[in-house]
C-alpha cells in the first residue's frame, strides 16, 4: 500500500461528494418547492440505494467504460439520498414565521428560499453531507473491480491471500480516513446549529473541498500518454505478474512505454478492451475463458477436430476484432483438489478415487462454480463422475483458501497454476477421466494493436511471442506462489523470470 493509493482514494470520494451535492442541493430544494415532485425524486433516490454497489457499478460502466469515471458517478448516485432528504427536510423546518416575513418583504419565492431559508436549513443539510461523505469513504472499496483505483485492491488482495497485515492497513486507512473527517464535519456542524444558520460560514466546506480536490486532481487524471501500450492490473497474481512482465520485455525491446493502469476484473477488462472506446490495448486471458465467459459458447459448440483455442480465436474475431497470440505454456485450468490430510486419509490420488467416499465429504467452492452456465460446473461435473458428496458449500471466492485450511469443506475447485493451492497444503487430483479442458494462456489483443504501434514497435507482436511456450504450469505456481505467499513484488518476480529465460538482461 502506497500514500498514491491513499489520495487516489481520497480524490475519488471528494469528486463524487462534489458531484452529488451539485446534483443532490437541488433535487432536494425542487422536492420543498413542488410537493407534487417531492415522491418522484425521493422514491428515485431510495431506489437507487437499494441497488447493490457492485451491480450498479457494472451497469453504469456498460455506457461508460471502465475507470474513475463509472466508480465517480456510482457513487454520486449513492450518495443522492441523505442530501435530497436532509435538504428537503431542513427548508421544511425553518420556522414558518420567518417564511411569512420574507413574503411580506415582497421576496420573490425563489429569493426567498435560497437567501433566507436555505441558510436557516443549511445545518440539517449539512448532516445529509457529512452522511454521503462517510459512506463515500467505504462505497469507494469497490472502485478495484472495475479499475478505478483506491484501496479497494489492496483489502480484496488481503482478503484472498489470508494477509491479515494487508487486511488490517487497508480497513484502518479507510477508518482513520473517515473518522478525521467526520470528526471536522461534526465540530463546523455543532458551529452552524449554535449560528442557527449558514450565512458566509457555510462557504467553508466549499472551499476546503475544492481546495482538496485540487490538490488531489493528479492522483485522479490519466498518467497515461496518448503513445503508451495501455494494460490494466488483474485483481490475480497471474494477471499481475504477466502483464508486467509485457511492460518489462517490450520497454526493454522496442522503444515503446507501457503503462499498467489500476486493477480491474477479467471480465471488466475484457469489456475495456471491446467496443468502440476501448480504454486498454491487451491483456491476459485463457482460451477457455475466452470460449465460456467471454463469448458465452460451451465446450459442446467446439467443431470436432477443432481446438478449444482454435475456435475461441475465430470467434473472438468474428464477434470482436480480437486475437490470441501465441500460447504461452501454462493451462490454469479448473481442477479438484482435497487437504493433504484428506488425501492420506482416503488414498486420493484421481477424480475418480472420489467416488466411493464421496457420501462422507463436503464439497465447497465459490458461488460461480455453482451457477447453470456453462458445463464446466458443480452440477455437470458431479454428474459426469458420478459424484454424490454429502453436503455442498458455496462461498466468496477471495475467502475459499481461509474456509479449505480450516476444515470449511473436504473437496474445492482450484485453478491449476495458483500457489494459494501449496500455501492452503492443498493436493490437486488428476482428472482421470479428462472432464475439464484446456485453459490455455495467452494474450488477448485488440485488432489494430501492432499497427497502431508501427512506428515505435515494428516487431511488437513478435516481441510479446518470445514468451510462447516458455512459462509451464509449475514456473506459473512457483511465481504466484512467491507473490501471494512470500510477499515479494509482482515487478521482482517478473523481472527474475525473465531474467532466467535469457529474455531481459541483468
């Protein structure tokens, strides 16, 4: 955790406060003004709390895009509510005495409710914004999922590799974070209810905002250049680890930067890297991902004689523009593995030695693996060896390694190259019988990626290939194994890799 991630977070609360009290002050006084509106605009605002955080960031970055700008504006929308209701509130609590000597003044109706009313109000409304900027504080976590930054990445990092220190300091920034403010907040709120009202002191806030958001505002803009191959962070080790080991190879082989943008999904940032605004140039991906999460086909819709990776390339081209490059050695593919303890207990070796001690087991996994889609999951798999385990578990899935070692369940799904399975003591059964396919790595890229880069990188696609077939299952395991569980840097790793494959010199 750095102090850049620390004000990145802070500039993405601060500009969606600004944003949602601009939008929030005068929803709230037309809801005073018009009665007839009132319900309108509070059954708006109440609706949109109730979406979950996450979904209403994936909604909102279909018609925006990935980035700072979709997490910015789900949480303007979420922070809407204490500010309409409490600004509603507060005109409707001014003393109607004072209401009738400003009509009798002659003061125009819209004079009278912001000059006179509003600063008698502005102490309940400012509760509303001390309200929207705690929650701010906490919503802005999910700005990791679709690549806006903040100290979202480092607490769900934490939380999958059981770093409880990574836990501990991302929570307690957030924590410290919110109570400084809502103890500032607090102390000028006390100042305006002794005041009974704004007057010039509630420009305050305003200008201290501002001013923070300014001083903020380079934590917030893009520091990439318009010349940059454009990557994003996995939310993986393995994402992470490969995608810097493009920016170490092709900085070092061709005169081209490349700049790694903030954390984001595979799924998010498939879709970044789609469409007719893509915010990303390449990423790291599994042609079995590509067939079943990506393009929504089945293994069943492959032609016979055609590879998984054959096939998801021409479609992916078809659908998209993009293309698979090389593949790069390693198949992260799903897999099932059981506690050592377990395996010596039952003499578990394949999938199939599951069978006739399935009845004593629990199976746990996370609730992806248990949906319908797709004939890669629980029930297509259980069903295909015959498989009829005493209980079932779902689970998140950055929490299933803490549930495995501690006796959670018997049996979960792994991925094949993740060395959380070596840390949870944690053995991976053949798949006797060849159930799951192949997830082969490679990277996915965007048509006119290379030529795009043909003045600075004439050979990039041939520079990105030097790692075809170079990284196995093992030197995979080993490399996350050493990120997730020996805390090294996802840069050293990378660059050590490289290093011993004679591709990068010391």
């Amino acid at each position: 955790m750095t102090w850049a991630l620390i004000w990145e977070h802070l500039f993405i609360v601060l500009a969606a406060c600004i944003l949602s009290i601009l939008v929030g002050l005068p929803l709230g006084i037309l809801s005073y003004v018009y009665p007839k509106a009132r319900a309108v605009i509070l059954r708006a605002v109440d609706l949109l709390q109730t979406i979950p955080s996450l979904a209403l960031l994936g909604i909102i970055m279909v018609f925006l895009g990935a980035g700072k700008i979709t997490v910015i504006t789900g949480i303007t929308l979420y922070s809407l509510l204490p500010i309409v209701r409490n600004t509603c509130l507060g005109l409707q609590e001014v003393d109607p005495g004072v209401k009738e000597a400003a009509r009798g003044m002659g003061m125009s109706k819209p004079y009278r409710v912001l000059m006179v009313e509003f600063p008698l109000a502005f102490p309940t409304v400012f509760t509303g914004i001390r309200i929207a900027v705690v929650n701010a504080i906490g919503t802005a976590v999910f700005a990791a999922f679709v690549g806006g930054g903040g100290l979202g990445g480092v607490i769900n990092q934490g939380i999958r590799i059981q770093d409880m220190t990574l836990i501990l300091s991302g929570t307690g920034v957030l924590m410290v974070i919110a109570v400084v403010l809502d103890l500032l907040m607090g102390c000028f709120e006390r100042t305006m209810q002794k005041r009974r009202g704004g007057g010039m002191t509630m420009w305050i806030p305003a200008a201290a905002v501002l001013l923070a958001f300014i001083l903020l505002l380079p934590y917030g803009v893009n520091r990439s250049g318009g010349g940059e191959l454009l990557l994003y962070d996995g939310d993986y080790s393995e994402t992470q680890v490969m995608h810097h080991m493009v920016k170490l190879l092709v900085e070092a082989r061709t005169d081209l930067d490349v700049a790694i943008r903030d954390q984001m999904s595979q799924v998010n940032n498939f879709k970044s890297l789609i469409g007719d605004s893509p915010t990303c140039d390449l990423m790291v991906s599994y042609d079995g991902t590509l067939l079943t999460t990506f393009l929504q086909l089945d293994t069943a819709d492959v032609p016979e004689g055609v590879s998984i990776y054959d096939y998801a390339n021409q479609v992916a081209g078809e659908r998209y523009g993009l293309r698979l490059l090389e593949q790069l050695g390693f198949d992260n593919t799903y897999a099932i593995a059981v506690p050592r303890d377990v395996a010596d207990r039952y003499g578990l070796e394949t999938v199939s030695d599951l069978i006739p001690v399935a009845g004593q087991l629990t199976f746990g996994a996370e609730h992806e693996f248990f949906t319908q889609e797709g004939s890669m999951k629980y029930g297509p798999f259980t069903r295909f060896y015959g498989l009829n385990f005493k209980d079932q578990l779902s689970v998140d899935v950055s929490l299933k390694y803490a549930a495995a070692e501690k006796g959670s369940f018997d049996v979960t799904e792994v991925y094949a190259t993740d060395g959380l399975n070596r840390k949870a003591n944690l053995k991976v059964l053949e798949d006797d019988r060849n159930f799951f396919p192949d997830y082969n790595g490679a990277f996915l890229v965007r048509a006119g990626t290379f030529e795009k880069f043909a003045d600075t990188a004439p050979d990039l696609e041939e520079v990105l290939n030097l790692l075809a077939g170079q990284i196995t299952n093992d030197d995979m395991v080993e490399m996350t194994y050493q990120v997730d569980v020996m805390g090294r840097s996802v840069d050293d790793v990378a660059r050590e890799f490289l290093l011993s494959q004679g591709l990068l010199e010391g």
